[in-house]
C-alpha cells in the first residue's frame, strides 16, 4: 500500500477528506518519494544518507545512524552544522513506545555580561566573530543519544565522518554555492581561511575534491578519548585559548560544566494527531500555536495555496511569532508555562485579530496566562525505532571563527539574545540563548506516525506548519508535501511565496501583503519520514542536495 493510500485512509477515518492539488497532478519533473521495507534515512546529503544506512547495515540502529549522519554533515555540509554547534533530537523508541527528547544546547560563557559587551561598544549583541561564540553542544547530544539508545559506540559511529574528512569528497551543487556565498566571511579568520578556502583564497566549486584532516583529527581525539577530550579536556582548552586570543567569553570550567538535559516534548492535537516539538529555549512552540489557530478554519475549502488559504497562514504566523520573540528564553527564566499559549482561550483571542482582508503590518503579542543555518535528518530502522535530529551552527560557518588545526566552525548562538533591559532572553552568563532550531513529530492514538523537519532559522515553524497542512489536510505524500511550494513571511507586510500565480499574487497585494522576491529567499530544507503498515517512506529536499535512501 502507498505512503498516499495509507495516509488517505488515516485522514479519512479522521474525517479528513484531502483535495486535489497541483503538486498531485503530475509526476513530471520531481523525485519520488523513497519506499523502503527495512530502514530509511534522510537528509540534506547524500554521503550523510549513506552513512546512516552504512550504519544499520552494519550493526546499529537508527539513534546510532542519525549520529553518524550528524557528523558526516559536518564534514560535507560544514556551513550549516558540525561539533561546533548546538543539536536536538526527539526518539521515538520502540522497546518501551516512549517519545524522548534531548536538548543538547550550550550555555554562555561565564564573561559574557550587557556591561562587557557595552564596555566593549557594543549595543546590541554581535552576530559573528568570537564574542558571539556559546558553548557547543552537539557532541554531548551525539555521545548522550547514542550512550542511551545506540547499539554502537561513539568510536564507531563516527568512523564515516572520519574517513570522509581524511579521504575527502566531491563538493555538491548546492553546498558549493552557498558556500562561496560565505567566502568573504571566512577570508577575515585565520583558521576559517585555512580550513575551508582553497589555497586560502576561494570555496571549493561543484565537483571539485575537498578535504579537512583538521575535522578528521579532531573526531579522531573524540573517538578516541570521549567527549571529555571537548569538553574540559585538550581540545577543549586549545578552543578555550583560541577564543580568548580573539576576545571570546567562553572558559574551559564552562565546557567542563556543559551537559545536555533530557526533555519531554511538547504538543498539541490537530485533526485527529498529536504534534510534537521541543519545549523552549527553541521555537517549536510557535509551530504549535499557528497549527491551533489555523485548526478550525475551512483550509479545505480555500484551496491549497490560494490567496484566502496562504493569507490567513500568514497572518496566524505573524501572531504566533509576536508571542515567541516576547515570551520564549532558556525554559530557566521564562516568565510564564510555554503551554499557556497554546490554551484555549488564548488560541481564540489570537485567532479573533485575524483580518480575513487585511494584512496586519504591526502585530503585538498577547497578554498570556502566567499562572498556569542548519541541518534536519530524520532515521527509521528495522526495530520500529525513529529519530527526528536537527545540528545547526546557526548562520552560515556560525560565527566564522575556526581554531586553527580544529576543523570545524564554532556557533555563533550568543546572537539569540538581546541586550533589552527586562527581557526574558536578556543575555547573562552561562544562560542558554534563545533557539531557531527544532525537530517535530507526529504520532496518532499514541503510535507514531512520521518524523519530520524543516530547516532554516525563523523559517522553521512555518516550515513545519505549511509541510502539516499539506499531508494531514490536502493527503500529499511525503515527497509531495516537500516539493509543494512553500511561503516565508519576512517581516512586517513582507513576504515571499515559491511560484504562484499571477492571480493569486494580485489577489495578496488587494489585502495589503508585500511580495518579496522568492528567487532571492531561503525556504529551508526538509526530510520526512512516514511510517507505513510495513515499511517506510521517506522524502529530502529537492531545494538542497537532499537525499533519501533505504534498505
């Protein structure tokens, strides 16, 4: 049976009857989705594919693939994710039917203070360069996920990374591009010049062989000592050094002092599903919110993709994102239950300043109840067991900054946060930054359902709501829903929509929206993988180099 008629069953069991759309119509020009009857793995390179179905195929299962999948990104998609920054995961394991997540963020370092940032004139918090520098912390997450649930250990599952790094790869399209794009940003750092720029002078073009034996030596030291050697040990301490020579405010106590934290997800029902995202200091709670303001409304009958049907997603987005910049910090020093947004009561109040004919341009955040650049990857193995794992070093190359000899890119998460007197997400030492990335998940009368995720900063949420919409409301299978086009509300009026027609974009500018130029905007990356009666089935990013596979 197909992903779409298994799909097409549960939404009509659910009352759901799905609609013709376009991206249904044709099979021309775009990927099929990927049936496999074992394992699937997806992600945003198709080394990183191979090394996760390597993995399973060699003795481990999905949390050990996923990890291995992780670090091979790092190695041929370093621009967007690595050992130098921030993961997080949500597990669906099989053994016990448990739903888990990990939250493998770093915190600021000890020094990094509104009164030294000021002192050193600054008045909003820096995006790049050493000062916008965190803690990294993706390899506790790898080394705590597969400690858990892997059958590998984390020697093993970073054997393809490691022999990648060394041997080295043909850079794809895509990565190529947006690499040079970051060119000049790596020209200004010592390490980054020497690790990522041909004869330190320009990117690696589509096709050509790069290799990285810094990032080879250094999984190598992690595989060989543990992820104390980062975190407290001599890797750890010629970071630290590094850092302090460029003015950064992260100490070896606070790598030392660095643990991920086991979360429970949080979600919210939606036609018949439970959705699942991370609870804060990450976004997925905007994700929620858009879905219950959009829940009730006719989607059905506006069309997929009309101006009625993407006004109205638009909008919801505007509000969902005015109560996360207002509300959301590390979960330590939110002012109020994350969950009280996605009440009842609230959720109405919300959807009731929705203008069906008007774009709002200034959007407030509610009063709420107070007492009560990226990659996505997503694993599925033979047991039943399913990963939805997201690495970001946030902007392309995070801050710029590279140790020499270390080779990988260190985050620049410290920009999450705001210098506002009174905020929530005022930045403060050894406090974790506000987060853009997050996985989702979805299961259905407790059993799961698919693993899915968009990434690409604040596109995110609206990501995930848009790819929902398209398989639980309009019955798109997998690699449908990722190719359908996709929105991304910019700011204020702005905003960008993939191809649509003339009409429709008429129609969106009557109520007051601005189109931007979707040729000259990022929509993310997905990866989705559905559940099936027996098997799996699994999409990636046509958008990217994305690949999915199986066996």
């Amino acid at each position: 049976m197909s992903a779409r008629r298994i799909l097409l069953t549960l939404l009509i069991a659910a009352g759901v009857h799905p609609v013709s759309t376009a991206a249904q119509q044709s099979d021309m020009g775009r990927r099929s989705t990927v049936y496999a009857p074992r394992a699937a793995a997806a992600t945003s390179q198709p080394l990183a594919t191979a090394a996760a179905l390597e993995i399973m195929q060699g003795g481990g299962n999905a949390i050990d693939a996923a990890v291995a999948a992780a670090a091979v990104l790092n190695v041929v998609e370093p621009h967007m994710t690595g050992m130098g920054g921030d993961a997080f995961a949500i597990v669906w394991w099989a053994e016990t039917g448990e739903l888990v997540g990990i939250d493998a963020s770093g915190r600021s370092g000890s020094g990094m203070t509104v009164e030294a940032l000021r002192a050193r004139g600054h008045e909003r918090m820096p995006g790049s360069g050493a000062e916008a520098v965190t803690v990294p912390g993706a390899v506790s997450g790898w080394d705590a996920l597969v400690g858990r649930f892997g059958r590998l250990d984390l020697a093993q599952v970073l054997e393809p990374a490691i022999r990648i790094a060394s041997e080295g790869f043909p850079v794809t399209p895509v990565i190529a591009r947006q690499w040079g794009g970051a060119a000049e940003k790596l020209a200004r750092d010592e390490g980054a010049r020497g690790t990522y720029l041909v004869d330190g002078e320009r990117a690696p073009r589509a096709g050509e062989w790069f290799t990285n034996p810094g990032l080879a030596r250094s999984f190598q030291r992690i595989a060989d000592e543990g992820p104390g050697v980062l975190y407290g040990g001599s890797l750890g301490r010629e970071l630290v050094g590094g850092l302090a020579a460029l003015g950064g405010f992260v100490t070896l106590e606070d790598l030392a002092a660095h643990e991920p934290r086991w979360v429970e997800p949080i979600g919210t029902d939606f036609r018949g599903y439970t959705v699942w995202e991370l609870p804060p200091a990450g976004q997925g709670i905007a994700a929620l919110e858009m879905l219950e303001l959009v829940e009730p409304l006719d989607l059905e009958g506006m069309g997929h993709n009309s101006a009625d049907y993407l006004h109205h997603l638009i909008e919801a987005k505007k509000l969902a994102f005015a109560d996360l910049h207002r509300y959301v910090s590390d979960a330590e020093t939110m002012e109020i239950d994350p969950m009280s947004l996605l009440s009842p009561g609230y959720v109405d109040a919300r959807r009731a300043l929705i203008d069906p004919r008007r774009a709002a341009e200034r959007v407030e955040p509610g009063r709420a109840v107070t007492d009560s650049e990226t990659i996505y990857l997503t694993v599925a193995d033979a047991d039943g067991n399913m990963v939805s794992f997201i690495n970001s070093v946030y902007s392309s190359f995070g801050s710029g900054i590279v140790i020499p000899g270390q080779g990988f890119a260190l985050q620049n998460r410290g920009a999450g946060f705001t210098m506002a007197e009174g905020h929530p997400n005022r930045v403060a030492p050894r406090k974790r930054p506000f987060h853009t990335i997050i996985p989702g998940f979805v299961t259905r009368d407790g059993e799961p359902v698919m693993a899915f995720g968009v990434m690409g900063g604040s596109m995110q949420p609206q990501g995930h709501t848009q790819l929902l919409l398209n398989m639980l409301v309009f019955g798109m299978d997998p690699q449908e829903a990722v190719d359908a086009a996709r929105f991304r509300h910019l700011s204020g009026l702005r905003v960008a929509i993939e191809g649509v027609g003339g009409e429709v974009v008429a129609e969106l500018e009557a109520r007051g929206h601005e189109l931007a130029d979707w040729r000259r905007t990022d929509f993310g990356g997905a990866q989705v993988i559905l559940r099936l009666a027996r098997g799996w089935a699994a999409a990636s990013e046509p958008r990217k180099d994305g690949h999915a596979g199986g066996h």
